[in-house]
C-alpha cells in the first residue's frame, strides 16, 4: 500500500508501529512525529537500571537516526502534533507545520499523574528519560526516600533507591501494594517484599500535604504522623495523551474510543494504540485501556497490519500480559486476576529463592489469570492456558506437576 502514514508519538507504541509498517509491506511515506527532543527510548529501564546508572542513554535507544533512514522512517523530533484536521486530513504540529496523511495513527501514550502536592523542590514523577534523569541526580545526594504509591512503578522506584543504600518507606492509601491487580490475599506477600528488603511501608495511609524543599520535606499523612525525607517520588498512575484532540472530531473517553480494529470510532484513517487507546475487545465485549509496554507493542503490530492491508482487517484481542521487576522478583502477570473470585498459590513466596505460581477462577472455573513470580516455565503454562480459554482445575494440576519431580523408575522398569 502507498500513501503517508503519519504516526504521532515516538515511544514503544509510535516506533513499533513505524516499523511494523515497513516488514508488512507498507511501501508509501513514513512521519514519525515526537514531543520529546531525545531519540526514541525505552521506558521500562527508566525505574530501573537507568534510575540506578547501570545503564547509559545509549542502551534504552528504540530507534536511532541510521536505522530511521535504513527503514525509509522520517523523524520529527522536539515538536508535538498541537491538532488533528480529520476533514484536512492533517496532523498540525506546535511550530505550525502541517503534515498531510492518508492515515495516522495516534501514539502519545499517557503521562504521569501530576503530584497534587507542590512544595518549593523536592518532588519527582516518573515517565519520561528527563524525569528519570532529575531523579538520578536527586539520589545521588543523601538522605530518606518516601515513594507515594504502592504500584509498578513506586515499588520499582523504592528497590531502586534502596539498592543505592537509601532509607525507603513507601505511602499508599490500599491496605496492600498492587492490591487492585492481584487482590489483598496475594498483596500482602508484596508488603513483605518491601520489608525483607528494609523498605518501610505506610499503607492504609494517604498523603495529606508535602512542605519544605528538596532535602528538607516533611510529608505528612493522613493519619497524622510525619514522614522526614530528602526526596519524594510520586507514583499515582497516568492520564492519556489525548488533550490535543480535543476539537478533532475524534471520540474521546478515557482516550480514543476505538473499534475492535484499533480505529478510531467514525474516523476514517484515524488509528489510536498503546496508553491513549481505548478499543472494543471483542472476547471482553467491552471497551479497554491498558497501560503496558506488551499491549503498545502487540496493538502497534496489529494496527499496522491494517492500514497496510484493509483488505484484511484483523481484530485486536490480547491477551493480557505485564512485568514488574521488584527486589529479587521478577513478577509476570497474565490475564485479568481481578475477576477470581478463587485463588490457589503453588510453590513458596515467602522462602528465600521464592519461585510461585498464583491462579485465579471465577464461577466459569476457567483459568482468569496468573500470577508467577521467578518461575518462568509456569508463566509460560498459564499464559496458554488463558489464550486456550483452559480450565482453572486443570491448568492447576499442570502447575502442580512441574513442582513435583516425577518419581524414579523402579529397578525392574529401568531393567525392562
């Protein structure tokens, strides 16, 4: 297929789609349009092993100017799309420029939840390379850490700043971290995490106010206790990229409302995926957002596939997968768990070289979804099983054989 494709957002979701559009054969003009001044970059790494300084900017790069021209990609870095003209069919950049398209794909993803908090310095979010970079250099100097949200991010961030040898306490308002995702019977193992880790937790408190400057804060909670802290970083979840869209035309809800194809509703050529999309999951019969690196990734591919081939639309429907790296846990999740109303635990979270698989049913008693932390074999048995749609009895006896070595041959039958 020819034309211009113009793809607004230069994160995971933006580049994938860029380069999807190319190995499916898109053989017309590619814009790939970014806010950020700085080259494409992966943002996992940005809590982690970049916050840390184990890693330089060169290794979190998505796509760098040799491979953008290698690919036929145009780069149009530092300058954000202000508009988008559906009738004009023409995505309108800050500095007045405006790209014609034959199709766009929307990718701006979604960015941090502003702090409400707002003392005179002190105060870190997490989302982009330049947040993680402040942040690095605010650890460098000393003192007390407090990380406000028990999430993702806030619990990567609090292994992080611990590792550097900071004093930790973590604040959420949930009785348990990540309570929302894996349910406060399996949360309360996350809670120990932290402590066998010495990081301090507050959780069934809220922030109530943050005062002073950097080096110097005081936050003080809900409960009425004081928190003394050189650094606060603020984890509170994420609003979609969508404001610029707003006189376009295009259905905004929580994001773009997309179709089952990954295009925007009654938009022709208007394509939304990654943090900013909200699209029909036709095996969920519902309209979703999901704010994971696999789902940019894996939507970034399909929507690719459809503008390079709209003879042949393929719907979206994924799976559910995401990542957290906290402490010594590798932590993978696999469908939605937050709909069992069952949940079994095989192997040990507790021990030493913990290694566990958590299942999750409903009253359909298929398998809803997993929990497996170190224990890469059961990650990969329930994600098939999800996909599969297998029973939660039966994916359970699968996970439960992996565990038990199987039992030596007698001497006749090694004789035999």
């Amino acid at each position: 297929m020819t034309g211009t494709a113009v793809v607004v957002g230069s994160s995971i979701g933006g580049v994938r789609t860029a380069q999807a559009l190319r190995s499916e054969g898109f053989d017309g003009r590619v814009l790939l349009v970014g806010a950020d001044p700085t080259h494409p970059y992966d943002k996992p790494p940005l809590s982690k092993q970049f916050l840390s300084g184990d890693w330089d900017e060169a290794r979190v790069g998505l796509l760098d100017p040799e491979d953008a021209d290698r690919l036929g990609i145009e780069l149009r870095l530092g300058v954000a799309a202000s508009r988008l003209d559906v009738a004009a069919r023409q995505v309108i950049l800050a500095d007045g420029t405006a790209l014609d398209y034959d199709s766009v794909v929307v990718a701006t993803g979604a960015s941090a939840r502003p702090s409400p908090w707002l003392p005179r310095s002190g105060v870190h979010v997490i989302r982009t390379l330049e947040d993680s970079r402040r942040l690095r250099t605010a650890l460098r100097s000393e003192g007390p850490v407090v990380v406000v949200g028990g999430g993702f991010i806030g619990a990567e961030v609090a292994g992080t700043a611990r590792a550097l040898g900071h004093q930790v306490t973590v604040v959420d308002p949930l009785p348990t971290p990540i309570g929302r995702v894996v349910g406060p019977e399996v949360g309360r193992y996350f809670t120990e995490l932290h402590h066998r880790h010495e990081v301090h937790t507050r959780f069934g408190a809220g922030v109530e106010a943050i005062d002073g400057e950097a080096g110097n804060l005081q936050v003080r909670l809900t409960d009425g206790s004081v928190l003394d802290a050189a650094t606060v970083v603020v984890g509170i979840g994420a609003v979609p990229n969508d404001g610029w869209l707003a006189d376009s035309g295009v259905p905004i809800d929580n994001g773009v409302l997309c179709d089952q194809y990954s295009r925007a509703v009654d938009v022709p050529d208007v394509y939304a995926i990654g943090d900013v999309a909200r699209w029909f999951h036709p095996g969920h019969r519902q309209h979703m957002r999901v704010e994971h690196w696999t789902n940019a990734v894996e939507q970034a591919a399909c929507a690719a596939h459809n503008i390079a081939h709209p003879e042949d639309l393929r719907p979206y429907r994924p799976v559910e997968y995401v990542w957290s790296d906290q402490y010594d846990w590798k932590v993978q999740i696999v469908g939605r768990p937050t709909l069992g109303t069952r949940v079994e635990i095989v192997g040990d979270l507790a021990g030493e070289k913990p290694r566990a698989a958590v299942l999750y049913t409903d009253e359909t008693s298929q398998l809803r979804g997993a929990v497996t932390v170190n224990w890469p074999k059961a990650l990969v048995t329930s994600r098939r099983a999800v996909t599969d749609g297998a029973s939660f009895d039966d994916t359970l006896a699968k996970i439960s054989a992996i565990v038990a070595p199987p039992a030596p041959a007698s001497p006749a039958a090694r004789s035999a």
